[in-house]
C-alpha cells in the first residue's frame, strides 16, 4: 500500500479503500476502517484520511453514517 509516482497520501487512502472495495474486503455496509486505524496503518496524518474519506462520500462511493 505504498505511494504512487504523482499521488498525493489523500490520493493513496482513496485508492486504498477502492482496492478493498473492488476485491470484496470491503462488502456493502461493512464498517471502513477508523479514522485513526487507517492512519496508522497508511503512515498518514488523520486529517488526510478524513479528506479521503470526505472525497470518497462525495463521489457516492461510501455513505457517511452517525455513530
């Protein structure tokens, strides 16, 4: 889960989550990762995941959910 040539980290969680989604790790409705879990795991600050995640609620891709 490394950095691609002329990918930004935000760039690189969204891939990230797409893969996952994409080979059925991540079903629908499964829970994502935390916020803080996938920082740590992605080498990120959280408020890049937190963009990712934002970036990838606007293009439908995931639901944000309270709770």
């Amino acid at each position: 889960m490394g950095i691609q040539p002329d990918e930004t980290r935000t760039g690189m969680v969204v891939r990230t989550i797409r893969d996952r989604i994409e080979a059925r790790a991540l079903t629908p409705g499964a829970r994502l990762p935390s916020i803080r879990a996938m920082a740590e795991t992605s080498n990120v600050a959280r408020s890049t995941v937190v963009d990712a995640y934002d970036r990838l609620a606007a293009e439908g891709v995931i639901r944000s959910r309270p709770g």
